[in-house]
C-alpha cells in the first residue's frame, strides 16, 4: 500500500479530531487535537477501529525508537497503540507543539518496550486513563532528552536523529518555566511487576489517583527553573538524581490519592520536589505485599523536599511494611529529607511487619523544624516502627537530624515489638527539642512522647533512646519512655544536651487531685525505663534500662519525674547525671512531687537500679525527691552524689496547704529505703547507701537525707563528706524535721544503717536530726562525725544513736576541733528497753555546753531494762554556764549505769554527782538529773543502787565545786597598794616632793603582800619582742646563787649620760638634775 495514500485517506480523520477531541482540562492546559505527528521523524498514525490507533515508524536507531508528534493526545474512551519493530527497548516519543498532551483514556504499548513521553506544555491524566505498558513509562515536561556525545532529542527546537547507535537517555533537559503534570481520578495500574513510573515535570499532583507499580518504581518530581534531571538505568528501572542549587517544584497528593510500590520483593518510591504533601487520605505504601522469601527485601521510599513536607490528616501516611500476617520478606526503610516537616491531625510515617520479615529503618533530615502534632480520634500524629501482633522479626529504628523538633497534644515517636523480635532504637539530633501536652485518641489519653515498648504479647527488648541536642524540655506531661509490658528488657534512655534539659510538669488530666494524679506517674513530664506487670511470665527475667544525661543544666520541676522501675526479676536501671547544676523542685497542682527514682515494684526482684549525680551544684528543694525503694524482693539502689561546689536539700512548700488526699508526703531529699512486702517472709532485702562528695552541703527547712527498712537487713550507710561545711537546719511545713537519717522501721529486724560526715564545720540547728535509730527488733547504726573545725549544736538539734524497739542503740564518735552544744543541743545514744549506745568524743580545743544541752547513753527511757551506755570524752576544756542544767550521764532505770570517762585539763561549773547525791539534791524520784537546775555528770541505776555505773574523771586541775575561782568579796583601799617603806623628800631642785604612782591596767593588782601561785595572770605591761617571747621559759632563768646577798644602797639621786640614758646614783652630789624632770626619790630596803 502507498504510503503516501494511507496519509491522504487519515487527513479526513485528523481533521475532525481536531475539533471533537478537545476535553476541559485545568486552566493550564489547552484544548488540544488527538494525535498529529509532525514531520521530522516519519511517525504515522494507523486507525485500527474507531476506537483504537496504532502508532507506526519513527526513526529507529539500535534499540530505540523515536517518535515525534505535533500534538499527542488520547480521547475518553479510546485507546493508542505503539507498535515498535521487534528487538526495540526503548521507544522515545516527543511533542513538538504549543499544546499540552490530555490521556483520558488507554495508552498502550505493544511488547515489552519502555515508553518515554516528552512534552514541555503539561500532561494531564483524565479520570479514564489507564496504562497498558508492560515496560516502565516515563512522562515529562522536559523540553529535551540527553544522551551521550551531545546528542539532545529536543521537543523545542525538533531536529532529525544522527545516524549513529543511540544508547540510553542521561538526562532530561528543562526549560525556564516547566509545566506541570496532573492526575485527575486516575487509576494507574502496571501491567507487570518491577518496572518504573515516573511523572517528571513542573509541580506534579495526584488528585484523587493511584499509581501504582508492584515491585517497581515510582518517581514524581519536578523543577521550577532550567536545569537538568539526570537519568540512571538499572536493569529497565530507571531513576533520577536532581541538581543541586536548581529551584523545584511541588509534588501534591490529595482526595485519597496513593502511591503503592508493594510486592513479594522490591519496589521503591522516589519523591524529589519544593514542597511535598500528603492530604486528605493519601499515601505511599512500599513493602512486602505478596509471599516473599526470607531474602526477598523490599524497595525503600525516598522524599527529598527543600522546601515544606506535610502530612495533615488522619488517613494521610507514609508505610513501608510486611503488610499481612503470613507473608514473609523484609522490610525497606523510609529516608526523608526536607527544609520543614509537619505531621498532623493523625498522620503517621510508618514502618512495620504483620508478617515474617524485619522491619526497615525509618530515617529523617530535616533543615529546619520537624513538627509531630495533634492527634486525631482515629489515630496517633507521629513517626511508628514496629513488629505487630503475630509478626516475627526484628523492628527497624527511627533517625532523625533536624534543627528544631517539636511535638505537641499526642505527638510521638514510637518503636514497638508485639510480635517476636526486639523493637528499634531511636536516635534524635537536633538543636532544640521542645515536646509539650496529651492529646485525645477515641477515649485514650495519648501523652506526647518518644517511646519505645514491648507491648503486652511481645517477645524481645525495647529499643534505646538517644538524644543529641543543645536545648531539651518536655513539659505538661510530654514523656521519653522505654517500657515493656511482654517479655523483654526495656531499652536505655541517653540524652547529651550542651545547653539544658527540663522536664516540667505533668498534663492537664494529671492536674485534678485524685488518688490516682498523687500516686502515679502516669501523668507526669519525665524520662522513664519500667518493666510493667505481667502475670502471665512465671519467669520473669525481665530488666528495665538506663538513663543518661549529660548537660550543662538538668530541671526537673513541678512534679516531672525521671524513673526506672520494674516488677521484673532482673531489677531496675541505673540513672546517671552528668551536669555544671541540677535543680529537682516542686510538685505537680495535686501534690505529685518532682523527682529522680529508681524502684523494684511489688512483686518484682532483683538489684535496684543506683542514681548517680556529677554536678558542681545540685538544689533539691521543694519537695524535690532522690529516690531509690524495693517494694518486691530486692535490694535498693544507691544514691551516689558528686559535688564540685554546692548540694542543697531544702523543704519550703507553702504552709498549711491542703492534701485532702495524700496524708504522707514526705519531704525534700534522698531516699533509699525497703518497704513494707507482707507477702515476702525470707526478707531479705536491704536499702542503698547515700554517699555525697561535695564542697557545700545544706540539709534545710525538713529536707531529709534517709535510708530505712522495713525488712530483716541492714539499712543502707550515708557518707558524707564536704570540705568546707554541712548545714542541717529546721524543720518543714508538716514539722518533720530536717536531718540525715537511717532506720529500721517498726516490724523489721535488719539493723540501721552507719552515718559517717566529714566536713570543715558541721552546723546543726533548730530540732535538726543526725539520727541512726530502730523502731524494730534491729540495732541502731554508728554515726562518725570528723570535723576541722567547729561541731556546733544547738537550739533543739541532735546526733543521736536511738532504739525505741528490741535493738540496742548504735554508737557515736566524733573528732573536732571543738563541739559546741546550746540552747538543748544533745548527743544521744539512748534507748528505750535495751543497753545503751557507747558515744566518743575527741576534741582538740572546747567542749561547750550551755542551755539544757545533753550527752546521754542513758538504757530504758520507757521506764525499762538495759544498762547504760559508755561515755568518752577527751578534750582540754569542758565549759558550761552555771545553773542551765546540762547534762552529762551514762545512766539506766533498771539496769546498770553506764561509764563516764573524761580526759580533759579543765572542766568548768560540771559536777560529778553519785546516786545518793543526786536523790539528795531532787528529795524525790525519778532520779534524773535533768530536774536538776545545775549541769551534771551521772552513771547511775535509777532502781536499783547496787548498779550504778562509773565516773572516771582525769584532770590536772579540776575544781570539784563546780570549778569555781573564789574573788575578792570587799573593796581595798588603794592606799593599801602603796609600800610605806618608801617616802619622798623635796629637793633644792624641785618644788614638789617626788611620787610613786600605781596605776594597774583593768583591775587591781595583788598586794605586794600576797604571795605569787601558779594560776596568777601576768598582766603584760608592755609589748614583748617576738625573739623573746618565743624561747624557752627555763632558758630565760637565771642560774641559783647561794652567796650572800649584798646590802642594797639606795638610789639618792640621777644623772643623764652623753648618749641620753638616765643613770641612778647613790650620792648625790655628783647627781646632775635636769629641769623638768622630777627629783629622784629615796627607798629604805624592805
């Protein structure tokens, strides 16, 4: 047939279509003809049926195919056919008109060829477009296609072909203003698997559409400007790699619209825009939806945005997933990169397995913010990655790098494992990190949070949470947490913040004051690692993780809490502070106090987890808590402080505040402490120590620093140690007073805990406590107190070494270098029914006692047995003031007293006082020597005289009448102070007789008759030179002389020498008076 005849008989045809197969489009695209090809290539159009062309010739060159039209289109209800020669791969078709191309019905390609459509107007895919390639499809509005050596298939300025092989495309080639390609209601399915989509134009939007390639590829982008895509081909897949520093376009998808890549193996999705969005229920799904292999691995879904990307509604999401139960494959993962993201309104980023397979990773890189925000009734807004129900594999874990991330009202980032296989990590680095609020899902409160979880039918562990930051803060009950309710260790919690981490407050629905807002943390800001109850596990081996922060500054306020906890076998995690100053201050509205806890929960065993704090200054205040507790069958954790500079625990909660709920809230402090378990009768279990290593300690306004038991081991030891000072002073709002403290507790028969402190000064005021005591059938503790300086008690505070149960007291031993004891200052090792403690006091200076104060090991306070404890004092001076009762005893009611021994070279108004003295003086019972208005030293048996215990007092000068120094009673006549033995003459030279004139300085002097002793004061008359004052008294002596004494021979007079001293002469006409001076007197011997 003549070819130039079968063109002749289609013109008729073209002609008409010109004019019937134009279609209302969007406001970008212009009524076009069907199908015209223009003249450069050789391209005809054969109508097949009335419905049906088939596209023919072109310019062949190797195994491609080129085609060139004038105007391409294909009308509602019809369908266009490329017929390429056999051995053809590739067929490459241009339109070289003004006129964007409209697909609303079927694009074909006969055999397996890949079809590449290139116009520069815009394509528009109508709501009847269908795809029937076998082969990948490539639509763009790029003005021309690149190959190598130069050669450019150009829709803008159309040229013939080289005669030369042409290999595959490099690239596409755009112009200044790139049109936009569009899908209206389309449903774009492949024919065969594992062949690419791609739609690269200007923007690119999927309106109501699918696109879909099982195992394949999809690409949507697009530029804003010229430049150049390049092109890569992997085996028939083609994918493309945008320029940097060229402007893009958007890529919108919206009304339902979905992009669905998943098969048995492959299938990636590539999205490279300006802006990118997901609206109104559409999504992009790539994954394992067919029976795989083990090795059969999914594709990965790839979005790089410079500008915004949105995801803003509750059908809106991005799964890479083994999307059933029964299928097996891998996971891909999901990679995002963008200026900003934002993920709203119930929109999710998501990876995970139904089926058998591991699940991929999910990685973002965000430039500037990164927003998860709130939720919906429907679903919960954020990034999730995990191992579902009946799925068996390993989670995949969330990256992201972002300038700013913010979450808000149920916000969350989430790996889980309820299925068989650990969940996955996450791994956050940005500079700001701020996540607020709860948000409302259906009738489910959804805190805020990144979270990691073994779900109740999990096998495996949670994932690790790691933070890197400058700023951190979590406040109105947002959370990082890594739990497990299944069977699997929760992960560790790390966080690195250069600048600051707070956490503060709890939600609002933690607000109101009920049982369960003071009792829970489940409302509460924080960080936490928890093993949850699982009754079904009967062998738990279950351990909760660690938390780490390193930062400049660490808040955590108004009842914010950073937990580990487990009701596990394996115990909880340790907590580690790394920071320049930690504050711990406030509770939440219904009391909920702020604070750092590690805990074994009821039913649980195993270590406690430690919390450990290297700071230069730590401020718990407020009812700011330090917690370590064993409610199950394990120990306690330890409380291990560090301090460069300052520790301050101080209590100022606001007085007479009502808590018509929680009757017991304890005050500001550390805590380590066993509690009562009634179901656990081998108790073994004991509380951690308390150690502080600072500069500065303040324990004030009924802040406490405690360990204490309920069970039948020891309480754990509190050391203290502060170079320059600890100050323990008052008591809080509900008057328990402030102090450092170890116990047993009523019911335990453990024995308390040691206290040892080791300071400069130790300062303890206004009812303060250092107390070791037992309410139970245990002993007391030790405390050791070692100070450099001054040891001062007073107004009401006490050291004391107690039992008030079965136990016998503890002992007490202190080194200072002076302790001073005032206005009811007391030292105690008493008890109740037992022996008394033994107490040691070795004090380099002063020992001072005033105002009621008290040293006691007194046995039997309740009117009981026990004997009196021993009483060591070592010191140069014990002072006290005359008549303000302070007492020294060592006594008991019906056992034997104690021992008192005092080592010491003076003891001031102190009197040793026997049992019979002390009856005398009282004239009744009780024998206590506190009825007594004068200061006493006793070692008596109330009961029974034939028990009293022993003084033993060692003193080079101890004046047994309470060390009183007699004075004078009467006034002397200063004329008594003058020696008769001497008279004064006047001179020819002096108008007055000459005077001997006793002055003194400060009070009289002796009597010249009075004989000297070895207590007289010397009163120093004149400054002696150091030289001197510094030898040795016996050195300055003068040797014995047993010659005969001289007669003395009285000075008659004076003379001045030529280098002005005065010399006395004894005749005085050789004295040589001066005017002015006075006349020499004369002395008979004495």
């Amino acid at each position: 047939m003549n070819i130039n005849w079968q063109r002749s008989l289609l013109k008729p045809w073209l002609t008409v279509s010109l004019f019937t197969g134009c279609l209302l489009t969007l406001t970008e695209f212009k009524c076009v003809a069907q199908i015209t090809p223009d003249s450069t290539l050789g391209t005809s159009v054969i109508q097949q049926s009335p419905n049906i062309d088939r596209i023919e010739g072109g310019a062949v060159r190797g195994v491609s195919l080129f085609h060139s039209f004038q105007e391409f289109n294909v009308g509602e209800g019809r369908r266009v056919e490329f017929a390429p020669l056999d051995g053809i791969e590739n067929i490459f078709s241009r339109v070289t008109g003004s006129n964007a191309s409209n697909i609303d019905g079927t694009l074909k390609v006969l055999g397996n060829a890949n079809l590449f459509l290139l116009n520069p107007n815009g394509i528009l895919f109508g709501p009847n477009a269908k795809l029937d390639i076998p082969g990948s499809f490539v639509a763009s509005t790029a003005s021309s296609l690149l190959f190598k050596d130069g050669v450019e298939f150009s829709a803008t300025n159309p040229e013939g072909l080289p005669l030369l092989k042409i290999s595959l495309p490099i690239g596409l080639q755009f112009g200044s203003n790139p049109r936009g390609i569009e899908m209206q209601n389309v449903n774009l399915l492949d024919v065969e698997p594992g062949v690419t989509r791609a739609l690269v134009g200007g923007n690119v939007t999927l309106d109501g559409s699918d696109l879909r390639a099982r195992g394949g590829r999809v690409e949507l982008g697009g530029l804003a400007e010229a430049g150049t895509v390049n092109l890569v081909n992997k085996d028939g897949n083609f994918s493309f790699s945008f320029p940097l520093g060229v402007k893009r376009s958007d890529v919108l998808l919206k009304n339902g619209s979905m992009v669905n890549v998943r098969y048995k193996k492959g299938g990636d999705i590539a999205i490279n825009a300006r802006d990118f969005s997901l609206t109104q229920g559409s999504q992009l799904k790539a994954g394992i939806g067919e029976t795989g292999t083990a090795s059969s691995l999914a594709g990965d879904i790839k979005i790089n945005a410079t500008g915004t990307i949105t995801l803003a509604d509750a059908k809106s999401f991005i799964s890479n997933a083994v999307e059933k139960n029964g299928l097996v494959g891998q996971g891909g993962n999901i990679d995002i990169q963008g200026g900003e993201l934002s993920v709203t309104n119930g929109a999710q980023i998501y990876a995970g397995t139904f089926g058998e397979g591991n699940v991929g990773n999910i990685n973002i890189e965000i430039e500037g913010k990164a927003l998860f925000a709130d939720i919906s009734n429907e679903r919960v807004s954020g990034v999730f990655n995990g191992v579902e129900s009946g799925g068996i594999g390993q989670g995949g874990n969330i990256h992201i790098i972002a300038k700013t991330l913010e979450a808000r009202e149920g916000g969350r980032l989430e790996t889980y494992t309820f299925g068989e296989g650990n969940a996955g990590n996450i791994n956050i680095q940005t500079l700001i990190i701020s996540f607020q609020g709860e948000g409302v899902s259906g009738s489910k409160l959804v805190p805020t949070a990144v979270y990691s979880e073994v779900g109740n039918t999990g096998i495996g562990k949670a994932g690790n949470i790691t933070i890197e930051t400058d700023t951190l803060s979590l406040k109105k009950g947002a959370r990082l947490e890594s739990t497990s309710s299944g069977n699997g260790d929760t992960g560790s919690i790390t966080i690195i913040a250069n600048n600051s981490v707070s956490f503060d407050s709890v939600s609002p629905s933690g607000e109101a004051i009920t049982e369960e807002s003071q009792k829970t943390d489940k409302f509460a800001s924080g960080a936490f690692s928890r093993v949850e109850r699982n009754e079904s596990n009967k062998y738990d081996t279950r351990k909760s993780g660690n938390i780490s922060i390193s930062t400049r500054k660490l808040f955590v306020t108004n009842g914010a809490v950073l937990t580990t906890s487990s009701f596990g076998k394996q115990g909880a995690g340790n907590i580690h502070i790394n920071s320049k100053e930690v504050t711990v201050t406030g509770e939440s509205p219904a009391a909920f106090p702020s604070g750092i806890y590690s805990r074994i929960l009821e039913g649980g065993a195993g270590q406690g987890g430690s919390i450990v704090i290297d700071v230069d200054n730590l401020y718990v205040t407020y009812g700011g808590t330090l917690e370590t507790s064993s409610l199950g069958n394990g120990d306690a954790g330890s409380i291990i402080i560090n301090a460069r500079d300052t520790v301050s625990f101080e209590d100022i909660s606001p007085r007479g505040k009502v808590n018509p709920i929680q009757t017991d809230k304890y005050s500001s402090g550390a805590f380590s402490r066993v509690e009562r378990n009634e179901s656990n009768k081998v108790d073994t279990r004991k509380s951690g120590n308390i150690s502080i290593n600072t500069r500065k300690l303040s324990v004030t306004n009924g802040a406490v620093l405690t360990t204490s038991t309920f069970g039948r081991q020891k309480a754990g030891n509190i050391d203290i140690k502060a170079t320059d000072e600890v100050k323990i002073t008052g008591e809080g709002a509900n008057t328990f007073s402030s102090g450092v403290y170890s116990r047993i507790l009523e019911g335990a028969s453990g024995s308390a805990g040691d206290i040892e402190v080791e300071t400069g000064k130790l300062y303890i005021a206004d009812d303060a406590l250092i107390l070791a005591s037992s309410l139970g059938n245990g002993t007391g503790g030790n405390i050791e107190i070692i100070t450099s300086k001054d040891l001062s008690i007073r107004n009401g505070a006490k050291i004391s070494v107690e039992s008030e149960g079965t136990g016998s007291a503890g002992n007490i031993k202190v080194n200072a270098a002076s302790i001073s004891l005032i206005k009811q200052g007391a030292i105690n090792a008493t008890t109740e029914s037992t022996d008394g403690g033994n107490i040691s006091l070795k004090v380099r200076d002063v020992l001072f006692m005033r105002s009621g104060s008290r040293i006691s090991t007194t046995a039997g306070t309740a009117n009981a047995g026990g004997n009196g404890g021993r009483i060591n004092i070592s010191t140069p001076i014990i002072l006290s003031i005359p008549l303000e009762n302070s007492d020294i005893s060592a006594d008991a009611f019906s056992g034997q007293g104690g021992k008192v021994e005092i080592t010491a070279e003076k003891i001031f108004w102190m009197e040793p006082l026997s049992r019979d003295e002390l009856l005398q003086r009282l004239g009744s019972y009780p024998l206590k020597p506190e009825r007594l208005s004068a200061n006493d030293i006793t070692a008596i048996s109330q009961q029974n005289p034939s028990l009293n215990g022993v003084l033993a007092i060692n003193s080079l000068d101890i004046d047994l009448n309470r060390g009183l120094t007699p004075l004078p009673s009467s006034f002397d006549d200063p004329s008594n102070r003058i020696d008769t033995s001497c008279y004064s003459t006047a001179t020819s030279n002096s108008k007055t007789p000459s005077q001997f004139i006793n002055t003194g300085r400060g009070g009289l002097p002796p009597s010249p008759s009075d004989p000297l002793n070895d207590d007289t004061t010397i009163t120093r008359l004149a400054t002696i030179n150091n030289q001197f004052a510094n030898r040795s008294t016996q050195a300055n002596l003068p040797k014995q002389n047993n010659n005969q004494p001289k007669n003395i021979v009285e000075v008659q007079g004076w003379t001045k020498l030529p280098n002005g001293r005065i010399k006395f002469v004894s005749q005085t006409s050789t004295a040589t008076p001066q005017q002015n001076w006075q006349s020499s007197s004369g002395c008979y011997v004495r």
